[in-house]
C-alpha cells in the first residue's frame, strides 16, 4: 500500500541563539515573559503539523488558551504583538475563512521539503513568497474549486474555438494565459495593526493594549491634551486601584471619558506637585471683601470628584 502523502511536518529547525539573534523575542519575553514566548513557540508547532499555515478562529484561540493554561484575552494580546513586528502574519481567503503565516515559516518548510520526491502543492492564495523565492519542490497552485472552474472553462473554449472565427479565440487564449499567470502571483498580505507600548489592566488580569491609530485619532479629538500621557496615567491608576479596573468593552468609554474632562477641565485641578480643588464662599467680612477656601483632598476624594472620576 502506498503511503499516505505527509504536507505537515514531523520536526522542524529551530535556531540556538533563537534568544538572542532576534531583538523582537527579547521584547516579546520582555512584554508578556516566558509565556509570551511559549505561545509563540506552540504557534509555530501547530503551523508546521499542518503544513505551512494554520486555520484560526474564535474556537482555535480558546484550545490554545486551554492547552496552555492561559487566561481569556491573554492570547489576543500576544498575538497582536506578533503580528504588529511579522513574525505571524493573518489573511482573510475569499472562501471567508482565516489563515496565519509568515515568509520565514514558509521558507523553512520548504526547506524541509527539498528531500521530498514529489513536488508539494500550495495555494496560491496562501503563498507569501515569490517566484523567485520559491524552490522548485514547490508548485504554486489555485485552490480546488477554481482549479475546476478554470479546466471547465478552458475545455469549453476548445470547442468554441473549432467553430468560432480566429480572433475570437485568441482573445480567449489570451484571458487563458492570464488566469495561468495569476496562479504565480502572490496576494498582498494584510497590514497588521500597530499597536503602542501602552497598556492598561482590566479588570479580568488582561491588558488593553492602545492601537497607535487610536491615539492619532484621539489626538485629533482632544488637541488640548497630552494624549500619551494621560493613557499612562491611566494605566498607572488602573494598577493603584485594581478593584476599580475596567472592562473590555467599557474601556474605551472610560479613556474617551478621561480624556474629555481634561480637554475641558485640564490644569484647573493641578496646583503645583498637589491635587486642589477651590470652593470659593461668598461670604462678606466687615471690609465687604471675599474669602476663598482651598481644600486639599485625598486621592480616592481626587479620583472620585476630579476630572478623571468616572463610572466603575
């Protein structure tokens, strides 16, 4: 009996200075630490198990989280830092489903496969590297549903062809050709999203972690405030007060919020390296004149009546 064709690999090369060659690892241990790094290594088994690329959705994200004993949204984070530096790159397929990949993992597997007798197929739609990165163990192919439609099509303009006058059928000879070269191009992979350094906790021990578009189109919102230093203010509130920590879907309301009372409040409530607030009382002594009143509050008194009080 023949044996049954193997696309995913049993093992594959892994680098010795795989710590220290690389300076997006250290930043990956450094920002979320080992398990950031043991999240990136079962990503690159999973890959090679199955071939050059993995399906991904909501239902993946929860086996790896309980393969690997992480908490919810613990895995979204790291994986939005390893798409923002392309050490894992995520396309939609027109079929509507998801896939993860990178250039370097597909030139390592088919590095792996040069020892191979037969030539492995790969879908075009999938494929990242270029003609001339390809080796030539590779064969660059549609997927299988336009492969059908492309032999069908090709059969009927045949024997339109005998039938029809010759300019027509070099036309359709040449919309032939085009699908034939279309098969060795390669689609553009998607941008990832930038994210910043910025992270603030919530309430589930997760991080929100701040897209550097968000932070634009903040800035454009509040020209008055100093946008990156208020979210880490933010930031560093959240971890004084974890009990007052936000959630995922309200965290967004809670900056938007923040930010807005120091757009119209800002350097009202700041008195040097102090927290005051000033009740004037209109009160009038034997001279008719007023006194005012400063009154310093504590900090949960601050948080809770400055500008940036808001809704647990």
């Amino acid at each position: 009996m023949a044996r049954p064709k193997q696309d995913g690999l049993f093992y594959f090369s892994f680098d010795t200075d795989f710590f220290y060659a690389d300076k997006r690892i250290k930043r990956l241990q450094s920002k979320f630490g080992n398990d950031g790094l043991i999240f990136y290594i079962y990503m690159l088994t999973e890959i090679y198990r199955n071939g050059y690329y993995i399906s991904w959705n909501e239902e993946s994200a929860e086996d790896a989280a309980a393969d690997l004993g992480f908490k919810e949204g613990f895995i979204e984070q790291v994986l939005a830092y390893l798409r923002g530096r392309s050490l894992l790159m995520m396309s939609k397929l027109s079929t509507g489903g998801t896939t993860i990949t990178s250039p370097g993992i597909q030139k390592r597997y088919q590095e792996a496969k040069k020892g191979c007798k037969r030539q492995i197929e790969v879908d075009s739609e999938i494929w990242l590297l270029s003609e001339e990165e390809t080796a030539s163990c590779i064969k660059v192919t549609h997927n299988s549903s336009n492969s059908e439609k492309n032999q069908s099509n090709s059969e009927k303009n045949q024997s339109n062809s005998e039938k029809k006058p010759i300019k027509e059928s070099k036309v359709k000879e040449n919309k032939v050709k085009e699908i034939r070269n279309t098969a060795y191009s390669c689609p553009e992979p998607e941008k990832p999203p930038q994210d910043s350094s910025i992270q603030i906790p919530l309430n589930d021990n997760s991080f929100y972690v701040v897209p550097l578009e968000k932070i634009d189109e903040w800035k454009d919102a509040f020209p008055a405030v100093d946008i990156e230093c208020q979210l880490k203010r933010m930031a560093a509130w959240c971890n004084a007060n974890p009990k007052r920590r936000k959630t995922k879907k309200g965290v967004q309301r809670f900056i938007v919020n923040w930010l807005s009372d120091n757009q119209d409040k800002g350097g009202r409530f700041y008195s040097g390296n102090s927290r005051v607030i000033v009740h004037q009382d209109k009160k009038s002594d034997s001279k008719g004149e007023l006194e005012s009143k400063e009154n310093l509050i504590d900090d949960e008194e601050w948080w809770r009546y400055g500008p940036n009080a808001l809704e647990e």
